[in-house]
C-alpha cells in the first residue's frame, strides 16, 4: 500500500512536478505527465475537464481522498492545491498508487 502523502511529498521534493488546473490540463491534453493528482473537492468543472483530456492521452489519475488544504501540506506548499501534475516521479513511489 502507498503512502500517498509521502508519495507525493517525495515526488515534489525529488521529482518534477508543476501545481494548477491550468497546467494539469495542458498536460493532460499533450500526454505529457506520467500521472495527475486531484484533490477530492477540486471543482466539478475542472476535474471534468483534466479527466476527459487524461483519458483521451491515457494520462492516469489520481483521486486524492483529502482536500485541496491537505494536497497543498503533503506538497510542501503554504496554500491550497487542487492539482499537481507529476512530469517525473524522482525518488517517489506515486505510479503504484495508479495501478
């Protein structure tokens, strides 16, 4: 079992990652992430929008069960996340959470 938390903290740390719908959504459409992360109340709208695009390029996702406050902690990062685009997972272990 993955520790998503640490996962993700890992990967922001020793990975490359980039934060936001905007950037989860180019990326989705370009195919060009190895997984996204999304937190459970990251707005309908957007999360409607990266999850058709991901599917279309087979880009997995990840529902992230917290909120976007808890995503933007186990980020590292002071303020609220609702997306994390995971280009390269670096040291983390985040791609099992997909399987």
């Amino acid at each position: 079992m993955v520790d998503l938390d640490r996962s993700i903290n890992v990967a922001t740390k020793s990975g490359k990652t980039e934060f936001g719908v905007k950037r989860a959504i180019k990326a989705a459409k370009n195919g060009d992430a190895q997984v996204i992360v999304m937190a459970s109340n990251a707005p309908e709208e957007f999360k409607e929008d990266v999850t058709r695009y991901a599917s279309l390029s087979e880009v997995p996702i990840i529902e992230y069960p917290k909120s976007s406050q808890d995503l933007g902690i186990a980020c590292g990062r002071p303020h609220l996340t609702a997306f994390v685009t995971v280009f390269d997972a670096g040291d983390s272990d985040i791609l099992q959470a997909v399987n």
